[in-house]
C-alpha cells in the first residue's frame, strides 16, 4: 500500500500540472488511507507536498509569462493570513470528538474525513459541469473586482488551514470571474497562490509542533509529486481540456462517494 501511495504521488502533480488544482484534494486520501497517517497529521503535511509541487508549476508558468502577479498578491494576502489563523486558533478549537451519542460519536479525524468527502463531490462536479466552458475574449477581461478577491482569498485560505487544500478549484473560477483574466492565465495564478498558501501553513505547522515531521518521507514523496506536475504540463499540450476535465471529475466524485461509505456507511 505505502508503495501505491508514491505511485499515487505522482497523480497529485499530475493533476496539479493539468488543470492548476484537484491534485491538492488528493493528497490527504492518500496519506491517510494508503500511507497510514492520521487525517489530522495528513492535513499539515499535504500543505508541503501541495506547496512545493505548486511552486514549481508556478515557476514553468512565470517563465511563459503566464501569471498574473499582481492578481496573486491581491488574492494570497488576505489568503495567507486566513490560513495562519486557521491553523493556529481554529483548528485546535475543533473539539475531539466533535459530537457524541450514545449511537454514534463523530471524531476530529472522521469530522475531517466527511468535509473532505463532500468537498470533493462538490468539486468533481463542478468539473465535469463546467468541462465544456468557453474562454471569453480577451477583451472582456479589464475590470477588477478587489472586494470579491479578497473575499474569496480569505475563503481559500480557510479551507487551506482545515483541510490541508490548495483551494485551486475555488482560485480558478475566482480569478476568471472576479479578476477578469483568461483560464489559461488563471491557472498558472491559481499555482503561485496555492504554494504560498501551502508553504506559508506548512511553515506554520512546523513551527507550532502540533505533529511530529517525517522530512524524509515528505522529501520523496514531494519529488515524485514534482515530477508528476511536469508529466502533467506535457499532457496538457497533447489532450483537450474538457475531456480531462471530465475524467478527473468523475474520479473525484467517485473517490468523494467511496470515502464517505467507507468511513460512515460501512461503519454504522
């Protein structure tokens, strides 16, 4: 199993180098069911594996000019704090368990567990909904919504410090919508907010002590995960958008609906 979950490292980039989010909601499945770390743990070390992968996109994008950087900068300040505050106050306030009958008691992990299932059917449907989206000229892209990015950075940065997420599948609508500029922009945008959201709650993470750092597993399965991004950026070139849109969307709702019988259906 712990040899399918490197294996499954590689998808995170993958993911991560096709569409500029998704690989992010991978991450914690992942660590928690093939490598055996606890959700709580998998939360703080996905937001390192999760950084640095999007940083070395971001890096790719910027040297085709395709980041719009003073979008990432409007959007990941409000993020980045939202994302030190979630760590460091609100997680340690969600109460273990959180809820308690004598029929059922709902843990801090599987309470984790739950939002990540629905997130992650909410997502793969969106994907798949949206597959088919058409980029607006160019033209149309010229007015700044500075209110709407700040709030939804904030938002990113909040699911960012919960659930160990990049967020890029709120990043990307955000910034088509909110900022005005094209997908394919967008998605190299999507990729520096993401590592500086990452990297900054992984930072935190690491200074706060909350749990125990294996540097070397997170060295080598962040290699694997870096070279599944460049995997991804070939692919893009190849295939079109929508179909792989469509594919991984399925998987995501798939894999949303399996962690959600898993760990509450089956366990009834």
């Amino acid at each position: 199993m712990v040899i399918l979950g490197y294996i499954c490292a590689i998808l995170i980039g993958i993911s991560l180098g096709l569409l500029g989010s998704g690989g992010s909601i991978l991450t914690v499945p992942i660590m928690v069911y093939l490598m055996r770390i606890s959700p709580v743990d998998a939360t703080g070390l996905s937001l390192f594996v999760v950084g640095i992968t999007s940083a070395t996109g971001a890096v790719t994008y910027l040297r085709k000019k395709l980041v719009d950087l003073k979008t990432a900068a409007i959007f990941a300040t409000p993020s980045i704090l939202s994302v030190f505050l979630t760590r460091k106050y609100l997680m340690p306030l969600i109460p273990d368990p959180v809820f308690q009958s004598p029929s059922f008691i709902l843990s801090k992990e599987l309470f984790i567990l739950i939002l990540f299932s629905v997130l992650m059917v909410v997502v793969g449907y969106n994907m798949i909904r949206k597959a088919g989206y058409k980029e607006p000229e160019s033209e149309e892209f010229h007015h700044y919504n500075y209110p709407g990015l700040i709030g939804i950075g904030f938002v990113s940065g909040l699911l960012t410090g919960i659930l160990g997420v990049g967020g890029g599948f709120i990043i990307i609508p955000a910034l088509v919508l909110f900022a005005k500029i094209p997908v394919r922009m967008s998605v190299g945008t999507s990729l520096l907010i993401i590592a500086v959201n990452s990297l900054g709650g992984f930072a935190q993470e690491a200074m706060s002590g909350h749990s125990d750092i294996d540097y070397k597993f997170l060295a080598l399965f962040g290699a694997l995960s870096v070279a599944g991004i460049f995997i991804g950026l070939m692919i893009s070139l190849k295939l079109q958008p929508a179909l792989l849109k469509k594919i991984f969307g399925w998987f995501i709702v798939l894999m949303g609906i399996s962690i959600f019988l898993k760990e509450i259906i089956l366990k009834m």
